[in-house]
C-alpha cells in the first residue's frame, strides 16, 4: 500500500489536532488523500466527517471533541458540562449539547449526541472554555448555570442527580459560589426552582 507523500504530511502537520474535512479540503487535503492517511494509521475518523491526528496529544474527552467539531455553535451542557465540573461521578452515555432554539439541531447518531434547545436570549449566558486536550478548547456552561439548569430541567426523575450536584457545588465554592447561583437563577428565571434546595444544603 502506497505511503502517504511529504507533501501529505505536511499539510496534515498544518492542520488542528482535530479536524473536519471542510478544514482538510482547504488545506488541500481531498477525500482520497484522507482515505491514504487513514489507511496509514496518520488519523483516524472518531465521528463522520470529523479527523483525528494520530500524533494528537491522548484525551478523555475524544468524544466532545468530536461532537463539537461538529456543532461548532453548540455548548456542552447538562450532565456532560456536570461531568466536566466534576459536579457528578457518572460518565454521560450520550454528549449532551444545546443549540439556540429556533436555529439547526444537529443529528449526530456517533458519538452518541442528545441535543437541547435553549432560549435564544439567554443562550450565551455563562458560557466557559474547557481544555479536552492540550490547545483543545470546547465551550462548556459554567458549573453555577450547570447545577441551575440541572434543577430546573432536570424534572422528576433528574432531581436526585441535581440536588447531588448542588451539594457537591455548594461545599466546593462556597458562599461566593452561592451567589453566582442566584445571579445564575435570576437571570435563567428560576430563583424560586432553586431557592428552597439550596437553603436546604446551607442549614
């Protein structure tokens, strides 16, 4: 089988760690040039269209990685942004993601993805940056929006998982991490969803 060419290689050296084949095509990577570097174990396919260099630094999050290639405007959110905080011990089965409502719900069927949509105006609040690998950096909602949107989303069979959250969160950050509940609360509209849960951990 033939090997990849200099040329190959370096334009793979130009590109991310992780990479989709838009971003391949414009550095003058085709479809068949992937094939022969895959085929040469130089990357690896970890979601449709969505490229790994097998130089990459190693990584828990792979799968982030890969889902948020592919959702560019997403967030992680739910009990995967939870996980991240390590705000809970399980690990997501599924990536879970939100989108502004009314724009594009990405399906992605691998790695498994649940996708939410958020209201539009507070779609953007509280947004971090979480490093899944080094130089690797995918958008995340803070831990204060995480235990929020966790307690008002989460319904009946969620509230275990988010009062866990809470409480792990509360002994953590303390009371200036009660405060950017509260401001967390107000702003997503859901003072009264937490209030009694968090005066239940504090006494």
């Amino acid at each position: 089988m033939a090997e990849p060419t200099d040329r190959l290689m370096q334009r793979l050296a130009r590109l991310p760690a992780t990479f989709t084949s838009r971003q391949a095509r414009a550095g003058g990577l085709l479809s068949r040039d992937l094939a022969l570097l895959a085929a040469a174990d130089e990357i690896e396919e970890i979601s449709r269209g969505v490229h790994r260099r097998a130089d990459a630094a190693p990584t828990a999050h792979i799968d982030l990685l890969a889902v948020c290639a592919r959702a560019p405007h997403a967030v992680v959110c739910g009990e995967s942004a939870l996980a991240l905080h390590e705000l809970i011990d399980d690990i997501p089965y599924e990536v879970h993601i939100a989108v502004p409502r009314g724009t594009h719900r990405p399906a992605i069927s691998y790695p498994p993805t649940r996708t939410s949509q958020y209201a539009s105006d507070t779609f953007g609040y509280a947004v971090d940056r979480f490093e899944a690998a080094p130089g690797e950096d995918i958008p995340v909602y803070s831990p204060a929006r995480s235990v929020v949107d966790a307690m008002r989303l989460g319904g009946t069979a969620g509230r275990p998982l988010a009062l866990g959250a809470l409480n792990r969160y509360v002994r953590r950050y303390g009371q200036g991490g009660v405060a950017d509940l509260q401001d967390a609360a107000r702003t997503l509209g859901a003072l009264s969803a937490i209030r009694q849960a968090v005066e239940a951990v504090l006494a």
